[in-house]
C-alpha cells in the first residue's frame, strides 16, 4: 500500500516510524513531516490544515490509505474530504471529530448516557455564567468550547480567577469563536491519566494507558504545555480500570456516536481522571496524544497497519495487538523559552550517538535539515524515547542519550516517570 501520514511532530514521527516497518506499507509519505521523518518517509511540503492540498496531493501520488495526525485537519473535515474522493482515511468525520472540537458536545453526550464526567453547565451569556460559577464556588474549571491548541482550559483556584477566564473567553478576546460558547465544569480531584481506544463505528478496541506531563517545569511547576514527556504503563492505570473505562465510558460513546447518525472511526484519546470513585472523563481527543503515542508505538509488537485498517474499515472485531511488558517513557526536549515565545534555527548535535544507546529511540518533534545539519523547527523539538523492563531503567535509558544530546537552546524535565518511580516500594 501507498500511505501518507497527515502530520509533522513527534506523534507523526512514532507513527511513521511503525508503519513503516510494517510489510504492507510499499511507499511511505509524510505531510508536511520534519526532518527525522524524512528517514522513513518522503516528506512533502504541504501543511497538516491545507485540506485541498492534502486531497490533491493523496491524489496526485496514488494513496491507498491516509493516516491523519492532529485534530484541526479532522475538525476541519479532512476525512470527509478524502472519503469523497475514494481514499480510504484513519480518523473521524469532522461530525465524529466534535468530540474534540466541542467541549460542551461531549459533555452533553456524557450527561445524556450516564457516562461518567464531572458536574457542568454551557453559556454563552455572561451574566449567567457569573452566577453559575458564584453559586458553585473555587476550585471550578473553565473551558472555552472549540479547538484552542491545548490553551483553552483554566483550572482556576479562586471565583475572581474563574469570573476572570469566562470574561477572557466570552468577550471573544482571546479565543475568538472557539470561545464564544463556554463550559464550566466541576473540579475534579484525582490522579490524570491517558487511555487510547481504537473505533471503526460500532466496536472499539483499548489499546494501553499512559501518563503525560503537562506542565513545562520539573514538580509539576510552571504553565501548561503541549505535553513534556510520557510513559506507559501508568500505574494507575490498571487493567480493572481499564475495563471499567471501556464499559463505562469508552464503549458508550461509541454506541452513543452510531445511534446519532456519527460513528466514529479512527482514535479515541480519553482524558482522564482516576477519582476516588473510578474513572472519569474530563475530556475526549479525536486523535493520538503528543507525546503519549510515541510510547504506545514504542510498546506496540504488531503491526500497526492493520489495526488502522481494520478501523477503517469496520473490521476491528477481530482484531488483537500484542504489547511489551516494558515500559517506555519519552522526555520532550524543547526550545528554551517554550511554551511562550522561543527561538527557530539552533543547531543540534550529538543525534546519531544519543541514538545508540540501548531500547532508545529518537523522534523529531520540531526539526529541519540544514544540509548535514539539524535545526531547532519548533517549541517541542525532540522526543527522546526509551523502552526497558523497568520504569527506573527506561528513565536511566532516556536521559543518558539525552545527555549526549549538545543542544545549548534546549531544555527538558528531569522528572519524567515521577509518579510511577515515587509508587515502587
Ligand atoms: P486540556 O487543555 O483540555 O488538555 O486540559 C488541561 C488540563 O486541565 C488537563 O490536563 C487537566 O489537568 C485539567 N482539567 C481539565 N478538566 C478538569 C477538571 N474537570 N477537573 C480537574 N482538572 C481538569
Ligand atoms: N499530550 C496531550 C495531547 O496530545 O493533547
């Protein structure tokens, strides 16, 4: 099969990396990718969001089979597009892909099948959503509805900061229309965690759980980011929270998205809170995690193409994957000054021995290739990965090849794992 992968950071990378390693891949593309992509894949300058430019060129090169990456394209109606011009896609409809874009259509969804989330109401009039979030007190949260690159939630401590952030989102300063409509949720307290399932309409099938790390500094400080690291297994995570996920939660939505007329295919990323009830969702992803695919493809034995097929094409019934038993983990290496404003263009050196070390793996996140040279292209710019049978050993792993990494310009956590290393007796 021809194949293009929608997508150009270090999930695109994990993704390409598996699929090309798979026997029913002939020919591997990458749209726009980057520059360690570019040794697996031949990369194709066309943005992730140019929709027409994804058609024509699917098109243009005989794709059998588009994988897309990130949300906006799907939100965007890429998959729809290309099922219209007869090429077979992995992931949702843009109809599927609300799960994402709108906040509030989930959470009407959870309410409606007893899925379980935390309390909320939707405004768009602020005068209401005041009163709501007077009468309901700190902590509460406050979501803008649509799509805002990670940056529309506020987990506020106070009233003041609440009233604050639905002011911000309603005045349509800061978010625009994705911020026109806002959910304000009830605080949940717990331990956060990941979970994947694959969907082709009617049946879904989990994949594994994994733990990222939001925040940019070490202890969990600092602002919200993309994400600065992953590793999976979670130990929280466990396989009688797993089922309860997939009964409760994953396996409803799914029923629930047929019975309204908008199955959806392709990935199911749940946002996660373990509660001292069990688990809850705060949030759904149409789409893989950055960084926490990186770990799945590191723990993944089977071949990915098929079970990505098999989404496609309503066939994941019988379906099985195989994983390690080890763990990965992944350490983000990023631009200094990430997640606010950073610098392009540094050289970064050291790649080829980093890549020796043993069970790692080096995705590029942000990179372009200067001739022989690799430059910084991005805020999170690499994606220093490990598998051992150990979370201390993964960890170990990891940062070695981080260490020999000569990047000046970047920086990473030095704590990734924190949780999983802290529970061990
Ligand atoms: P997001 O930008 O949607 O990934 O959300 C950012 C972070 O907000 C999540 O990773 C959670 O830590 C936090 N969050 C979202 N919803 C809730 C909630 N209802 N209770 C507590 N924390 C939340
Ligand atoms: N790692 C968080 C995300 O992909 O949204």
């Amino acid at each position: 099969m021809r194949i293009l992968v929608v997508g150009g950071g270090g999930r695109e990378h994990a993704l390409c990396w598996a699929i090309s390693a798979s026997p029913l891949c002939s020919k591997l593309y990458c749209a726009p990718g980057n520059a360690g992509i570019a040794q697996v894949a031949e990369c194709v300058e066309v943005g992730a969001e140019d929709i027409p430019g994804q058609v024509a060129l699917a098109r243009r090169e005989k794709i059998d089979f588009v994988v897309v990456g990130p949300e906006v394209p799907l939100a965007a109606g890429l998959a729809d597009r290309l099922a219209e011009a007869g090429i077979k896609v992995f992931g949702p409809s843009a109809r599927a892909a609300q799960l994402e874009s709108s906040k509030g259509f989930t959470k009407d969804l959870c309410r409606r099948h007893d899925i379980p989330t935390g309390a909320y109401e939707r405004f768009t009039d602020l005068a209401k959503a005041e009163v709501y979030i007077k009468a309901q007190g700190a902590p509460i949260v406050v979501k803008a509805d649509g799509l805002a690159a990670g940056k529309g939630v506020v987990v506020a401590d106070t009233v003041e900061q609440a009233l604050a952030a639905a002011r911000d989102m309603l005045s349509g300063n800061r978010f625009g229309e994705a911020g026109a409509s806002v959910v304000v949720e009830e605080f949940l307290a717990g331990e956060e965690a990941s979970f994947f399932a694959l969907c082709d309409g009617q049946h879904a099938l989990a994949l594994v759980g994994a733990q990222d790390h939001k925040r940019v500094l070490d202890d969990d400080k600092g602002p919200n980011t993309g994400g600065m690291g992953a590793y999976s297994p979670a130990p929280v995570f466990d396989a009688a929270m797993q089922q309860r996920t997939m009964d409760e939660i994953i396996l409803p939505t799914v029923r629930a998205m047929a019975a309204d007329g908008m199955p959806f295919k392709g990935v199911l990323y749940a946002g996660l809170m373990i509660t001292a009830q069990g688990p809850k969702i705060f949030e759904y992803n149409c789409r893989f995690g950055d960084p926490e695919c990186q770990v799945l493809m590191m723990r993944l034995k089977s071949d990915i193409v098929p079970a990505l097929l098999a989404s496609a094409d309503g066939n994941l019934k019988h379906l099985d994957l195989r994983w390690s038993n080890d763990v990965a983990l992944t350490v983000v290496m990023a631009a200094r000054g990430y997640p606010d404003a950073y610098q392009k263009g540094s050289e970064i050196r050291g790649l080829a021995e980093a890549s020796k070390v043993e069970g790692v793996q080096i995705f590029h996140a942000g990179t372009r290739a200067d001739g022989n040279r690799i430059l910084a292209n991005g805020g999170r710019v690499l994606n220093v990965s490990a598998l051992a049978p150990t979370v201390e050993e993964a960890r170990a792993r990891a940062y070695r090849a981080v260490d020999l990494i000569d990047w000046p310009e970047g920086f990473c956590r030095r704590d990734i794992a924190w949780r999983a290393v802290a529970r061990k007796p």
